[in-house]
C-alpha cells in the first residue's frame, strides 16, 4: 500500500510525534512523515525528527498567543502543501487553527487531546478531570474545526483515575494511552483514505 504523506505540527515536548515516527520505522503505520513543523524555535519535538532525520522547520507564530496570524497560516499552509501533506497530524500543537487551514486540508487535520471529549476542552485537562472528582477519564483522536478541542470524533481510549492520584501520575497515564490511541487512529485513517497522487 502507498503511504499516507503526514505533517506533524507540535509545540512541546514531542512524545506523541516520536511514538508516530517510531511505528512508522517499525513498518506498523502505512504513512510517510514528510515535515515536522513547530511554532517554538526550540521544541524538542524538532529534535526529535532530527534524530528521525525528517525535514522540520521553525514557524515564526505573530503577535497572538493562542492562534497564527493570517500570515503565518498561510505560510503553514504553502510549507504542509510544498511537502506533499495529505494529512495534518496535531501532536500538542498548542494554537487553534482557522480557515486558511481548515479550508486547505478539510477532514485532513486531527488532533489529540487528553480528556474524553466532549468533557475537559482546553488547558490541562487532566487536571479540569481530577477537580472535578471524575472516575474515569482518558484521551480522544478527533477532526479539528475552528472551536477549540472540538469536532468529529475519530477515537476514544479510558484511563481510570486511581485514589492516590496526583496530576503527574494521571498525566502520564494518559500520555501512555495517547501513545498507544494515536498511531493506531492514524494507522485506520490510512486504510480508509490511501495515498493518492494529487
Ligand atoms: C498531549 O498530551 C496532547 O494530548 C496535548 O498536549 C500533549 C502534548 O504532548 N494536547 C492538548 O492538550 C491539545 N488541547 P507531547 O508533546 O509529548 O506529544
């Protein structure tokens, strides 16, 4: 089977992006990472596609603090299609993306969030599901749209919360099922969207 091109757009750390590049290496998920992009010059998400050798690049943000300027998603949208990107993949991407994205990769972009959606949207969910005395939570694989943490679901995946939880413990309980829910949710979107050569 052809491979799906990806972009990976991240801000932080980069765990979710090495888990994808990692199943790609193992011949586990039909895609291709053409780029990893980041909106923080100093990532470690790039220098984990450095160590992937796949092409990354720095995207200067603007003034706002939660979403590009016009200008820079425009520039994000030439950068993704440059590459060949026939699906955006949101690894922490911690911006809201508007219409120049949404209108040149329509059901192309997904994102993973760490709450079960529709609850928690937002910052530190797993704290927001903590607070409010929640026994279960987990993590969920879903189409973007202009809210935030919002659009179609694509695929959900439960963590219990324990007693002794701590928002450390939780998170990075969650962060494991994340690292399990996304490859395989990209892995299906492969199979059910293949390559084509437009
Ligand atoms: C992940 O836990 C992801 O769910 C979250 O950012 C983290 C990035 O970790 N995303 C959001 O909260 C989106 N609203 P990573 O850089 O190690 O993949």
């Amino acid at each position: 089977m052809k491979r799906l091109p990806i972009g990976i757009l991240g801000s932080g750390k980069g765990s979710n992006c090495r888990a994808i590049l990692e199943r790609i290496r193992s011949g586990d998920l039909a895609a291709e990472a053409r780029v990893v992009i980041s909106d923080v010059f100093d990532a470690p998400i790039l220098d984990i596609a450095r160590e992937f050798s796949i092409p990354n690049a720095y995207l200067a943000p603007g003034q706002f603090r939660t979403r590009l300027t016009p200008a820079a998603e425009g520039q994000l949208v030439e950068m993704l299609r440059e590459a060949g990107v026939q699906l955006v993949v949101l690894a922490g991407f911690m911006r809201v993306l508007h219409a120049p994205m949404l209108q040149a990769f329509p059901q192309r972009i997904i994102n993973i969030h760490p709450s079960l959606l529709p609850r928690f949207p937002g910052l530190e969910a797993w704290k927001q599901a903590l607070a409010a005395g929640e026994s279960v939570t987990g993590c969920t694989v879903h189409f973007i749209d202009e809210k935030i943490d919002h659009g179609q679901i694509i695929a959900r995946q439960e963590v219990a919360i324990l007693p002794n939880d701590t928002p450390e413990t939780l998170h990075a309980r969650i962060q494991i099922a994340e690292r399990e829910l996304y490859p395989a949710a990209i892995a299906k979107f492969c199979e059910k969207y293949p390559a084509s050569n437009v």
